[in-house]
C-alpha cells in the first residue's frame, strides 16, 4: 500500500500554518528540556487559555459542566488536561497521551569531587542510551536542588549565550587501540560518564581546593550547600537549542523529540480546542516512561484513575462504577514515536512495514519486542474508526512496526491504558536517530500529527 509524501499533499494554505506551529513547537522544546520545565511550560500556556488549577476546584469545592477547562500538576512533574464536554463523563473521554521525560544522564546524589586537577559531577544515565554519543559535547545541567527548608532552587546552567557548559571527556585516538577493540557496548562504560565541571583550585586551599571553589561558586549563585545535593534532582542534557535542519528546512534537529514531539501536539489540540466537545478531552502528559512507566509519576501509578475520580466527583459522577465506566468507554491515542527508517541501516527495518520521515503521522497497531512482548495490540474495530477519520480530515498517515521481527523493539504507555479496557493504539511522528543526544524529525510529520491529534478529539466516539 503506497504511501504519499506528505509535502506532496500538503495544501498550499497550510504551509505558513505549518511553518509556525513548527516555530511553537521548538521553543517549547528548548524550554522544557526536563520533565519538571515541560511541565510548567504546560501550565503556564493552560492558564493563559483560561484553564484552571483542579486542585484549587477541589479545594473550593467547585461545581463543574460541559465547557469547562481544567488542568492537574501532578508533583511538577506530569499534568493532565480536561476540557468537559457535553455528555456525561461516565460515556467515556477522547485522551491523547504522551510522556515528557526523555534519555539523558542524572546527577548522583553525593556526585562532588576533584580528582588530578578536575571537578566532577559523578552520574547515572537515565533511560536507553548509547553512551559513546554522550561524550566530547556540550552539556547543559538543568534541574531543582530542594534545600532542609523545603524551599526549591531552580538550577539551568548551560542554555544562555555567556553561560558555560560541561562535558564528559573521551580518550584520544593515538592511545585508543584496546578502546577502539570493544563493542560499542563497552566502548564507554557507565561509570566513566563524569561530568567535567572545572580545574580551578580555591586560593589558600591545600586539599581538595578544585572541590571547594566550585561549591563556593554555586552556594553564591543558589545559596545551596554540599548536602543539598542529597534532595536535588539534576539532569545532563545536551546544551544549545533545536534547529531547523537541511538547507530547505524541512526537518527539525533537537534533543527530546521522544516524546515531546507527541507531547507538545497533544497539549495544543486540547489546549486550542474551540467551543464544547461532544465528549470531554483529555491530554496526559507523563513522567517515566523511559525506565518503565515507574514510581509516583509514571503511568503505572494510580494519579490517572485518582485525578478522573476528582474530576468527576465535582462533575457530579462520583460513584466508583461511574468512574469504572467512563475509563473503559474512552478513546485513546498513545502519542509516542516510531523508529524512522534510515536508509543507511536499511537491515533492522521491514521496509512494508516501517514509518517513513516525511509520510505523515503514523499508527503502530502494536509495540513491544519480538512475539509482542509487552505490546499493547490495538483492536481493528477501532483502527477502523481512524482511518474513516483521518480520511475526511485529510490527513496524511502511515502504518508501522518498531523494526524487524527479531530486530529488537520498544514499549510505550499504551499497554497501561488499555487495562481499564478502553481502546488504545500508538501515534505519534517518525524519528531519525532516536535516544541519541540530538534526534531528527519532519516538519510536515509535525503537521500531520497535530491535525490528526485535533480530527481525533473532535470526531472519535461519534
């Protein structure tokens, strides 16, 4: 089944619409290149479109009815957007899921040290990295540090023009042969992964005087001490913004399209949606998706099914069978993103069955690895419904797997969902050289999601 490119298709009218909406999403993407940044990026942009803090509902006890728009910060670090629509709750949502965390490395919690003339931050990579690509580039430190006190230092260090950065060293080429003779696996190993901070010695200090000046240094910029480190929650990201890439800037370089990419689309269509929906919207945006959708703000956690309980009790629908039925009865796309094809590995890639940078928003029916471990198989009734939408939308869509059979593969948050019984299949964009400090997609896949992310809330369920 031949797939157009989607610039081919792309209506003339729509192009500057295309060029700006790629402009938002970048600075959005240079602004919250954390979990904890997306987060309040999110909120920010909600409240300028009127949405209100659940949280302050609740407490207020407030009524609430078709129309009216609400956001849940769940720790600052995932949020959830509603809008209510016309019928009840109980009938079911249209949800866009995404996850706003992304691979980096984090700091450790006692990771201060000096060692033969450098300052160091010892660290610990999050998520799945090829940790040779995280060497010998500038590195950014974003991220909070929470003092005894319990007030919260924001720490981004890295991003402004005058601002220094970091990196992590790499052995020279003229002294690399046993290097050069193990697997990329081994090439660097995790504990090497030390973050140059500094080599200048305190004046007057006899020990450890590279260590104490750059304490200094941050206790007079932050006003934190050594120990702070212990409640702190720093994060290494590649440092410099996202850039328009190829000479007819078609695509975008940055860090964190996975899954940001998705994330930021699900945000806007629920965020720009225009008048009352027939069902109510919502777009969840989470934490941890990358080590397995864990701890208090991952899907995995119970903050999902406890903020809909809110949300309906002041709708009205508080029962516990309410609750149960409205999550079954939902709609729901997994916005996550699939492996571009890259023409230079063609092997791990089913070329029938692979998503093509350039052809559109792409539906995975399922994820997982090999016999679909830990997939979520999405159901052809539902399939069925997508196409009819994204046909009458005019959507541009492809169809895809995470690669080979046995090549390898991956898992998203659509599986969690798709426990309380409700339809769920993975959509998101194409990307080029995923998990890797900077990563690649398409402008015009860009465009294609959020129309498709806008047609799904508006038409699904219908």
């Amino acid at each position: 089944m031949y797939r157009k490119n989607a610039w081919e298709s792309l209506p003339a009218e729509e192009n500057q619409q295309m060029e700006q909406f790629a402009i938002a999403y970048r600075r959005f993407l240079d602004a919250g290149k954390t979990e904890r940044e997306c987060v309040t990026e999110a909120v920010r942009q909600a409240e300028e479109k009127g949405f209100v803090d659940l949280a302050k509902a609740v407490k207020e006890g407030r009524k609430i009815g078709k129309g009216d728009r609400l956001y849940c910060n769940w720790m600052g670090k995932s949020i959830m957007l509603f809008v209510i629509g016309e019928k009840p709750i109980e009938q079911g949502m249209n949800i866009l899921g995404a996850h706003i965390d992304s691979p980096r490395v984090d700091v450790k919690q006692n990771p201060l040290y000096e060692d033969e003339g450098f300052g160091y931050l010892d660290t610990h990579y999050y998520g799945g990295i090829k940790k040779y690509q995280w060497v010998t580039t500038p590195m950014a430190i974003h991220g909070v540090m929470v003092k005894k006190s319990g007030e919260i230092v924001n720490v981004r260090i890295g991003e402004a023009a005058d601002d220094p950065v970091f990196c992590f060293s790499d052995l020279l080429i003229h002294l690399s042969a046993d290097q050069m003779s193990q697997t990329a696996a081994k090439v660097i190993e995790g504990e090497q992964l030390n973050l140059i901070i500094g080599s200048r010695p305190a004046t007057g200090e006899e020990k450890d005087a590279i260590k104490t000046g750059l304490m200094r240094l941050l206790t007079e910029k932050y006003g934190v001490e050594e120990e702070d480190f212990i409640s702190a929650e720093l994060e290494i990201v590649p440092a410099g913004a996202s850039r328009d890439l190829g000479l007819d800037r078609s695509m975008i370089l940055g860090y964190g399209h996975d899954d940001r990419v998705c994330a930021y689309p699900s945000m806007a269509a629920v965020l720009n949606y225009e008048g009352v929906p027939e069902r109510t919207l919502c777009a969840v945006l989470c934490d941890k998706e990358e080590i397995g959708s864990v701890g208090a703000t991952g899907m995995n956690a119970y903050f999902f099914e406890n903020t809909m309980a809110e949300l309906m009790a002041l709708a009205g629908e508080g029962s516990e069978l309410s609750l149960r039925r409205a999550l079954a009865n939902s709609l729901m796309l997994s916005s996550d993103v699939s492996a571009g094809f890259d023409p230079n590995y063609p092997s791990v890639f089913e070329r029938k069955n692979t998503a093509f940078l350039g052809k559109g928003v792409c539906f995975n029916k399922y994820t997982g690895s090999r016999g679909k471990s830990g997939s979520n198989d999405a159901n052809p009734e539902f399939i069925a419904q997508l196409r009819r939408i994204m046909d009458d939308a005019g959507v541009a869509w492809q169809t895809a797997e995470l690669g080979r059979v046995d090549a390898g593969g991956g898992g998203t948050i659509a599986y969690i969902c798709a426990k309380y019984g409700m339809n769920v299949i993975d959509c998101g964009v194409a990307v080029l050289s995923m998990h890797a400090p900077w990563e690649v997609i398409s402008k015009v896949d860009l465009w294609q999601e959020y129309k498709a992310y806008c047609a799904f809330l508006k038409e699904a369920g219908k």
